[in-house]
C-alpha cells in the first residue's frame, strides 16, 4: 500500500461555471473586477478547498477563487485582464491524485 502512495498518478478535472452577475469593478473595460459565479459547486459545497485557486475565462480575463457566496454554491471571483460579461464561462483546471490519502485538490498547469 505504500509503494501506491509514492506514485503521483493523477486525473485532470475542469470545472465550469458561469458569470452570474458583476459585483464590483470595470468588467467592461477589462479592469479589475469582483464577479459571482455559479455551477462551480453544487449547494452546501466547501468552498474552502479551492480558495486561491486561478479561474479563467475563454475571452483571457484571469483571476483567484475569493470565497463563497451564499449557501447556494455561488462563489466570488475576483477576475482582471479582459473584459467579462454576464453568461460567460469560467473554468477551474485542476489535478486529483488518485493515491492521496487526503484527497487534496492542486492546481494543474
């Protein structure tokens, strides 16, 4: 059992939401912004796993995971570098090691 534990196999997952509404900032111009995101996570989720994880978007904007939003499975976003619209896809990529006895999530890339 513990040569499986020296093994660094992996499974890349992607997990994919979409902008809900902009909370805070210049989304339009493409500057900093706060946005909340839905789809991420399901209801009653812990959000605390993936806290500082990067999030993009297919139009460029990048940017960390901030915190939930609710109890609904909505999270804040706080996104920068590309101008973001309500309904546009934001992405999660990340790695799960199928022998990790404590099942943590890292970032891929």
């Amino acid at each position: 059992a513990s040569a499986k534990r020296c093994l660094r196999v992996y499974r890349p997952k992607e997990r994919t939401g979409q902008v809900e509404r902009v909370a805070s900032g210049e989304a339009a111009a493409g500057g900093a912004c706060e946005v909340v995101c839905k789809g991420l996570f399901s209801k009653g989720s812990d959000v605390t796993r993936f806290l500082g994880l990067e999030v993009g978007t297919p139009s460029g904007a990048r940017g960390t995971l901030a915190g939930a939003f609710g109890k609904s499975g909505k999270v804040r976003v706080r996104l920068s570098g590309a101008p973001v619209a309500v309904g546009d896809p934001v992405t999660i990529a990340i790695r799960k090691y199928v022998f990790d006895p404590d099942k943590r999530t890292v970032q891929q890339g």
